[in-house]
C-alpha cells in the first residue's frame, strides 16, 4: 500500500481483509469481503480491489470487493 506501512492480508475462510501495520505487526481493521476472498490488487495508491471466489452469484460469478485504503 505505498509508503503507508501498511499491507492487506486476504483471510480466505475468515471473509475478510486485514490491515495489518507492517512497523508492529498489529492488524489495525478488519475489512468484510463476500465469501472466499483470494487476492487484492492496487489500482492506485489509494484504491484496492478484493476478488473472491465464492462463486455465489446468480449465474456462478465471482465478486470483487471495492477498498478505500486512504481513509
């Protein structure tokens, strides 16, 4: 996530993603996806997108999750 000292680990089973500090180690949020996050990509530095793969759209379609991470 830039220069922010910050990551975001998908947690696959959890449903979530999570801010983790990369200076202490902490998880400072936890972020709700739909159900099987997989992975995140950065558009920009201040913009991520989590896709999963639930598959539990009406027609089998995985979901992509929209992140403000400069908040």
């Amino acid at each position: 996530m830039g220069r922010s000292a910050r990551v975001l680990v998908v947690n696959r089973l959890a449903d979530c993603v999570s801010v983790v500090d990369t200076r202490s180690g902490a998880v400072k949020e936890a972020i709700g996806t739909n159900a099987l996050p997989n992975h995140v990509h950065m558009s920009d530095a201040s913009t991520a997108y989590v896709l999963d793969k639930s598959a539990s759209g009406p027609k089998g379609e995985d979901h992509v999750t929209r992140i403000d991470v400069a908040r």
